[in-house]
C-alpha cells in the first residue's frame, strides 16, 4: 500500500489560507435580533423552505472555495505516491571496462564473453542493460527485455583507448537503473589508478554491486613520452615489471621508417632512445616498441614535429654563471631548438635591468638564487607572474624564503624554511598531475635521496603535488589568475640531495618547466578524451580548429593515451568495494532524485489542478446564482 508524500511539503503551509472564507462565513451569520411589530402574525406563516435552500447552498459554496485553496496548496506541494514503482521489476546492469589497459593479448576477448555470460544468466524477471566504459561511458544496451539485442551489441565491443575512470562510470549505471532495485555487474581487470578522485554522483542504497575479474599482465612495457630535442626524436620507454626487459624503438613519420634503436630497461626503470632527424623536419612522428605481452594500446606514441616554438627559460643565479644552475641547464641542454628550450642565466641583482622585450618573451622563470634581488627587481617578477609567466622556486640554500614572500605578496602565500637535516624520500601526492605522467607512478622517483629539505607551509588554496616521506610537503602549486607558481622543497644543484644524479631528472625539469609554460605556450599533445568528438577518441594526429567564425585556423596536434593507463597494478575486489562505499554515501541525494523523478513520473498535481479548476468553476455558477 502506498503512502502519500510531498516532493515540497512546505507548501503545504499554504492550506490554511482555507480559513479565511470560513471565517468570512461564520462573520456574516451573526443572528439578527427579532422584532415584533402588527402584521407579524401574517409573516409567520410564510413558508421557510427557501431560507434552509439558501443556507444549504452557501454551505456548498463554502466548501468549494476551502476546496479550491487545500487543492492549490498541495498542487505547488508537488504530491506523489511513495513506493510506486514506475517500471515493474528488478534490473541488471552490466558495466564493462573498454579502456587501454584491457589491451593486452585475449584480455578483451574474456571480457566480451564473461559480459555475454552475465546477460545470459540474468533472472528471467529482469531487464537488462549494457554500458561500456573508459575516460567516458556509452549505452550500448539501452535497459530492456531485448537480450538478442544486449548480447550482439557486446560482440561489436571493442577495447578503446581511454582511461579508467571507476567512480563516474558507476554513477552513471546507477542513474541507468531509473531508480529500480536491482544490481550493477562490472567487467573489469581491477586497474589500480582507475579510481580517479572525483565523482559527480553516486550508487543508490539498496543497489548490489558485483566485480567480475577479467585479469591481465604483470609486466608492460609502454612508450610513455615523445618529444623533439633541435634535430633529434626522444621517446621515453618505462618497464613496468619487476623484471629487467629489453626492447627496440622504431621511429617513422607520415611516409617512412626513420630508424631503430635498442634500449635496455632494469625493473621498473626509463630509458630514453634518440634518433637524429633531418634538420627543419616537419609532419608527424610515432615511436613505437613490440611488446607482444603487455598493452598493445601503449606500444606506440605520436607527435607533431612543428608543434610548436621552444619555451624560453631564465634562471635568477648569484652571480649569473649558468654552472650555478648547471644541472637545470644540462638537462635543458637535450632538448635545444624547436619543441625544446632555451635557457638564459643572469645575476639575481641585475634582473631589475633586464630588457623588458627580452622578459616578455620569457614563459618560465625559475629561481636559484635571491641575494641582490632589489624593490625594483621584486616588483618585475611579481609583474611577470600576473602577466602569465610560470615561476619555479627552488628553496635551497641561496634562496631567501623572506624575499621571495615580499616580492609575492598578495599573489602566493606559501612560505617556508630551512630545517635540520634529514634523510628523506620523495614520493608524487598527485600521480595524475601533468608533472608526474611520464612516471606513471611514484616507483621511478622513489630513487632520489635528500639530506636537506626546507619545511614547506603551504596555503590553503595550495595544491600539495609531492610530499617527502616524513609527510610534509616537497612541491607545491599555487595559481594566479594568468600564471602558475612551483615551490620545490629542496635545491636543484646537487648540494642537498642526489636528485640530478638520477635519470629522472631529465624527464621532472621538461615536464615541470613545460607546465609552467602551458598559459604562454601552444599545446602540441593531448590526452585521449581531451578534445571533444571524434577526434578526441582515439589516438593520432588531428587537425584542431581554433579562433572566431570566419577567421579560424587549423593546426595539427598529437592524440595519445594516458601514460597511467600502461600501469599494470591491480586493486582487489575488497579495495574496489570500499571505493564503492564511498560513493554510497550520497544515497540521500540520490533519494530525493529518486522522488523526484517518481513525482515527474506520475503527475499527480495536474490532476490537482483540474480539480481545483473544477472546483472554481462550480463555485462561480452557484455564486451567481445566490446573487
């Protein structure tokens, strides 16, 4: 039996407006006082029939304007009927993983046939349907009876090249379910970085969830980086295994193989391969390996040769020698001319006479040293960081944390300072960040050793990117409205810890100083899922239209799969159920959109409102006829 309820009970206040015509009534009914006079013996044999009609009839009238308002107030109450089901039935859903990482060798195909399997066994009672899922989701299935329709529209899968995303592609299939019990199945090899941070929704209370293991490889051996150094092709090739692997590059543009070279990767460790090209080398470039037993899906990469001009990079020394920087310049050094850097050192005091064209070409600023650094020079990087630019601060021994805090007042309030020596690791707090995708986890930095660090104090509207392995913060971001600032808890010249040393190195300045760069500089690289359409979905290289109607222009930019995507770790079922509580708890959200799609559904306050009508249209006729 079901129950009454009111999707805005508070309305419901407005129902005792109905006593204002019965007050209006018992007002006018105050009895008259009787007086006698000579021909009342005549009057008191006139019939009384016509005055009990009239006062029956003003009852009536009575009762269908209190109508008329109680029906008002529970029309914008927006009644319905609680527990009424407005399909039949229970419903499964079958949620299947198309991302990257179900790639490797027969993966997919066990997939495609433990989906086939479910929809098959599914109770007789049940609608079915079947939602392949990725960076995005698609209803490939729509929820029915049709289970011929459900399993061919299973055997057209295809495994994509996105990544996993857990949490929204469950809320989606909870939002599928149209507010029925019923259960959701999800086919899946349990990918580790697969539960991204955010969701914007979550599973109903009362809705099963069940895992279904697809497996896969323990070892993956994915290209997780293309660049162009000058004249020269770097790919960046990560061992995903706790086994030493070996492999070639093969390098080729649009219309020929360019070149081969062999690189040998110790367990879990990079290695970059570089090849020469012909000078002013334009089109697209691919670096591809032959891993017969990973991921197929990261065996290759692409970019575009003339993406895009090289990011000017100056650093504030003591005395303006580039050795003060020396292992900032050497790594930078790789990657000279067009898609690299350029790199410019000048004394931190001379930075005040610093030709401002010359600073206005400038994408990133980092800064190794502060003595000297005068009001007027202050106010140039606090301009320079409004305008755009990206800053990073290395907070070593030649930095004094007080000018740097003078000179970004008002834009940064992280600060710090120097502590007592330690021993300390490094580790990504954000894996996902742009910085960290070529590492696609914290295993390949987790090789750097610091005997100082300063004690970092972020911000609360800092971003916290790496911590050091007492917990406290090792690289922080802060954003202005134009320009991103970097502080790195150590210093970048190998005098408090080991990290230049490291092959890791190479690859954390590029895409730090890259970053940096991103609001000055001309993207050439997208992430699958990044761009909109069709072009977006699969990896390759795209022609991106940009500017006013009429006035557009067209560039060729690089389409490849999320380098966290090639990590093969895996989560156990128990671990994705506690992800899955967590999104349980918006069951109340979840419950009011149940009521309210129940209240759409049904409709009940029309049926109020052609009452209420009704009633305003009898109580008009019988007005008139009272006069």
């Amino acid at each position: 039996m079901f129950g009454l309820s009111f999707l805005s009970p508070l309305f419901l206040v407005g129902a005792a407006a109905a006593a204002i015509p019965i007050a209006i009534h018992l007002f006018y009914r105050r009895a008259e006082p009787v007086i006698d006079f000579a021909a009342m013996r005549y009057l008191r044999q006139a019939p009384v029939e016509e005055s009990r009609r009239r006062r029956l009839r003003e009852l009536l009238l009575l009762a269908l304007r209190v109508t008329a308002l109680v029906l008002l107030a529970c029309a914008f109450a927006r009644p319905y009927l609680a527990g009424a089901a407005v399909s039949s039935g229970a419903a499964t859903v079958v949620l299947i993983d198309t991302s990257a990482s179900l790639s490797a060798p027969g993966q997919f195909e066990r997939a495609r046939a433990r989906a086939a399997g479910l929809v098959r066994a599914a109770p007789a009672t049940d609608d079915v349907a079947v939602l392949a899922f990725a960076h995005a989701l698609d209803v490939i299935a729509p929820l029915s009876a049709d289970r011929a329709g459900a399993l061919a529209a299973i055997a057209r899968l295809e495994p994509g090249a996105g990544a996993t995303r857990y949490r929204a592609a469950l809320a989606r299939a909870g939002e599928a379910l149209g507010g029925r019990g019923g259960r959701i199945v999800v086919v899946t090899d349990l990918q580790e970085s697969g539960w991204d941070a955010v969701s914007d929704g979550g599973i109903p209370e009362g809705v099963a969830v069940e895992v279904e293991e697809i497996g896969g490889p323990d070892a993956n051996l994915a290209v997780t980086a293309l660049r162009v150094d000058a004249d020269e092709a770097v790919a960046v090739v990560q061992n995903f295994s706790s086994r030493p692997a070996a492999d070639q590059v093969v390098f080729q543009d649009e219309q020929h193989r360019l070149g081969a070279v062999p690189v040998a990767l110790a367990p879990g460790g990079i290695a970059e391969a570089r090849l020469a090209l012909a000078p002013a080398s334009r089109g697209a470039l691919v670096a591809s390996i032959s891993d017969r037993d990973g991921f197929a899906a990261d065996n290759a990469r692409r970019a575009v040769l003339d993406g895009g001009s090289a990011v000017s990079v100056l650093a504030l020394t003591a005395s303006g020698h580039p050795t003060e920087a020396l292992y900032v310049e050497r790594a930078l050094a790789v990657a000279q001319g067009a898609g690299g850097f350029r790199f410019h050192a000048i004394r931190a005091s001379a930075f005040s006479a610093f030709d401002g064209e010359a600073l206005d070409g400038v994408d990133v600023m980092v800064i190794a040293a502060t003595e000297g650094l005068d009001e007027r020079g202050r106010g140039r990087l606090a301009r320079f960081v409004r305008s755009g630019g990206g800053l990073l601060v290395a907070a070593g021994p030649d930095v004094d944390p007080a000018i740097v805090t003078q000179a970004l007042a008002g834009i940064v309030a992280t600060s710090w300072r120097v502590r007592e020596a330690a021993a300390l690791g490094f580790a990504p707090a954000d894996s996902r960040h742009p910085i960290f995708r070529p590492f696609a986890g914290a295993g390949a930095l987790g090789q750097v050793g610091f005997t100082r660090a300063a004690l970092v104090e972020p911000s609360a509207s800092a971003g916290i990117l790496a911590r050091y392995t007492d917990g406290t913060p090792a690289l922080v971001e802060e954003r202005t409205d134009a320009g991103r600032v970097l502080l790195f808890g150590s210093d970048l010249n190998y005098r408090w810890n080991d990290f230049p040393l490291q092959p890791v190195f190479v690859p954390f300045v590029h895409e730090t100083l890259r970053y940096l760069a991103a609001p000055r500089a001309t993207r050439s690289e997208y992430l699958v899922g990044e761009l909109p359409g069709a072009a977006g979905a699969t990896p390759g290289v795209v022609q991106l239209r940009q500017g006013r109607p009429g006035a557009e222009r067209t560039r060729r930019v690089a389409v490849n799969i999320d380098p966290r995507e090639s990590d093969p770790r895996r989560m156990s079922i128990d671990a994705f159920q506690t992800g899955i509580s967590r999104l349980q708890a918006t069951s109340a959200q979840a419950a009011r959109t149940e009521a309210r799609r129940d209240e759409d559904a049904q409709g009940l306050w029309w049926y109020g409102l052609l009452l209420l009508v009704v009633s305003l249209a009898a109580e008009g006729l019988l007005g008139r006829r009272l006069g």
